[in-house]
C-alpha cells in the first residue's frame, strides 16, 4: 500500500513539473505577442489622434512654387528729364530796348552767328563825347607841354644866377613855385586823357555788347523776348533778362533723382534703360556719366529721404527728342546668369531668439518649404534682386516647393502649421 501511495505521489509531482515546464514555453509567445497587441492599439491610438486633430486644425490655403534657375538683372528705378549736355542761357549784359531779332525758335545756328540787337545810340554818343573830351584834353596837353618847357627854362637860369648871386633866394623860389605849378598842370592833363580813354573803352565794349552772337553750335530752344522790349541786367537779387538759350542736341542727357538708399549701389558706367513718356514704345540706352556728391537741396525743409542728381548719358537718341520731356530710367546694377530664383513674395522675416537672453531678438530671412502637408521654415541668404525674383544664395535647393502667398497666408504661417497647397493662378 505504501509502495503504491509513494508511486501516485511521484507521478503527481512529475505531471506538476512538466505542467511547469510546458508552461515556461508558452510564457515568451504569449508575452510577444501582448507586445504586438499593445503595440497596435497605440498605433491605432495615434492614428485617431492625429486625424483628430486634423480634423480640429484648419489648414491654411497657400500658393506653392518650385525653386527654379534664372538669369537675374538687379535694377534702380528713377525719374526726371530729358536735357541737352550743353546748354548756353543767353541774358543781357547791359539794359537797353531789342530793336532786331535775327532768329526764331528752332533755329540751328552756328558759332558767332547774329542772334540780337539792341538800341546803340545812347552808346554811340557816348563813344563820340569821350573821343571829343580826349581831343580837347590832347590839346591841353601841347599847351601845357609848352608852358612846362619855358617855366622848366626859367628855372634852371634862375638857378644859374642864384649861383652867381645876381639874384635873391625869394627870386629862385618863385621860379620853382611856377616851374612845380606846370609840371602839376601837365600831369593832371596827361591824367584827364587817360581817364577819358578808359571811359571810352567801356562805351565801346557796352556798345559791342549791344549785338549778341552765338557762342556754340546748336538750336534755339528758347527765345523768351520781342523786338521792343527792354532787356534789364540782373543783380544778385534779380536774375535779369535772359533773352534766349541755345542748345547742342547732338549730345542728350536725362537728369533723374535716386533716393539715398540706392545712390550707394551705382557707379559711373553702368548701363541705363531709358523710356521718354513721349515715345512709349521705344527704350534708349544711356550710361551714368555723372552722380551727385551731395544731396538734392528742396524748398522744404522736411525730413524725408534726399535725393542725388544721377546723369545719363543717351546712345543714339531720336532726332525729335526734345529737352524738357519727362522720362524715367532703369538703372542696371548687376546681372547673373542660371541662379537659383525664387519670387520676391516668398521671402519673409522671423523673430529669431538671441543665444544671449539679455540681447534682443534679431529677425531672420527665410523662406516656408512644404513637407507633406505642414509648413517648415527655412532660414536663406538671398543676393541680388530682380523684378520680380530674387537671388539665393544658400539655404535651398532647385525643385524644392516652396510657398509664395498670399501675402495674408504668409503673415499667419508658423513651423508645422497644416496647410493646403494651391496652383499659381495663370495671370
């Protein structure tokens, strides 16, 4: 009985043992495959989230471009007008009534052609009573010349005989009193006749200046006066009478005003695209010859940004430009050719937190790439800018999409937000 019972027993603890040991070998399976089960709920779990969220986050429409290659002209725009290079403004050097005009406006005259003249005949007197006066006074001077002769005389045997004592000390000195009075007379006279020459200098070139020749080759662009009227000099408050000016055309200028934070990036040179209001379809091309060392001075005293004068030489301008027409000008900077280009409105700026606390914030440029479906900024170095386009640098790749607009999505647009891609409109 004993033997029996001892033999149950162990047959029982053999069953529990191997019981122990089958389920030793499940426990691994069932534990991996716990993991895949966890692993899938969470899975699920995020999915739900996530598309959650989707649905509760508004996407914001966007328009999408790729980063392309370009060719790239950077330009300074401007505006003024046409202007002959030489210009001679004619005025009045003297007053006097025009009694002849000898040309009309438009006219092409020549180097000391016959422009003007004016009234001569208070000049003419002039000339005639000077020359009369130098007559006289040429007169008085034989005779005075005479007189000092014979008192020059008297004196020198008045000296003689004073040497002699054959005569007295009060004798020789009146003899020298005559002698100094003529020689005085004879001085004064020689004086009056040189005066009365200069005087008659001037009359004559105050009547040469009564007729006006041109000074240059060109055309009377301006003829402000008629035969009748009185030309007044000017004086440092009135500028007088200026007649007519007188222009060399072959040679033309446009004169603009460039704003102080483009005057920096010109030099004399650089090539110019000219468009005269009077001639819209037709571009002229033109260099900068001269730019402006100081800045413009305007009657207000405001403080707005100053302008330099910038001039630009023409190529071959029309044969009917004319001075005095509004044109505008394209001042080309710089040129590169196939460079990464992405459109202007793409590039935005982003507050960007200093390493140092205590520093301000400094701002980034930079530009929103797509990812999917979420927006992610992109700082970039950009270079020159066109039109239209801008450089880059560094910071993008060609064929990358990025965002371009509208000017509303690009404010709002932040890393990560959900957006939703949209065809450029064609224009």
């Amino acid at each position: 009985m004993n033997e029996k019972k001892n033999s149950n027993k162990r047959k029982t603890i053999i069953r529990i043992t191997k019981g122990k040991r089958m389920n030793e070998k499940k426990s691994p399976r069932k534990r991996k495959k716990m993991i895949l089960i966890a692993a899938g709920i969470i899975l699920i779990a995020l999915i739900i989230f996530f598309n959650f969220k989707s649905q509760r986050e508004k996407a914001i429409k966007v328009t999408v471009e790729k980063v392309t290659r370009q060719d790239l002209t950077s330009k300074i725009s401007a505006s003024g007008e046409v202007k002959p290079k030489k210009s001679v403004n004619i005025s009045a050097h003297i007053p006097g009534r025009i009694i002849i005009i000898g040309v009309e406006e438009g006219q092409r005259v020549k180097i000391d052609d016959f422009l003007l003249k004016l009234e001569s005949t208070q000049y003419e007197a002039n000339a005639d009573r000077d020359r009369a006066r130098i007559q006289s006074s040429k007169a008085d001077l034989i005779r005075a010349e005479a007189i000092l002769r014979k008192d020059e005389l008297y004196y020198e045997r008045y000296k003689k005989l004073f040497e002699e004592d054959l005569i007295s000390s009060e004798q020789l000195e009146a003899a020298k009193a005559q002698y100094d009075v003529s020689k005085a007379q004879h001085e004064a006279i020689l004086f009056q006749i040189k005066q009365g020459e200069a005087s008659l200098q001037s009359t004559l070139d105050n009547l040469q200046k009564t007729v006006y020749n041109s000074p240059i080759d060109g055309i009377i662009t301006s003829l402000r006066v008629e035969e009748g009227e009185v030309a007044l000099v000017g004086t440092m408050n009135n500028p007088g009478t200026v007649l007519m000016t007188i222009a060399d055309l072959s040679v033309m200028e446009v004169e603009v005003e460039v704003d102080e934070t483009d005057v920096v990036g010109l030099k004399i040179g650089q090539l110019s695209e000219v468009r005269v209001d009077a001639f819209p379809n037709k571009t002229i091309k033109g260099k900068v010859t001269e730019i402006g060392s100081s800045a413009l001075q305007k009657l207000t005293s405001s403080e707005e940004s100053k302008d330099f004068k910038v001039v630009i030489t023409l190529e071959n301008p029309p044969e009917n430009l004319k001075p005095g027409l509004s044109a505008s000008a394209d001042i080309i900077t710089a040129e590169k050719k196939d460079v990464l280009a992405i459109p202007i409105s793409a590039l935005v700026l982003r507050e960007k937190e200093a390493e140092d606390p205590e520093k301000k914030e400094k701002q980034e440029e930079g530009v929103y790439l797509i990812e999917e479906t979420r927006a992610k900024f992109s700082p970039v170095q950009k270079g020159i800018i066109g039109e239209l386009m801008l450089e880059i640098i560094s910071g993008l790749e060609e064929g990358q999409k990025i965002v371009i607009g509208p000017y509303s999505a690009l404010r709002q647009l932040k890393d990560d937000m959900l957006i939703k891609p949209e065809k450029k409109k064609e224009q």
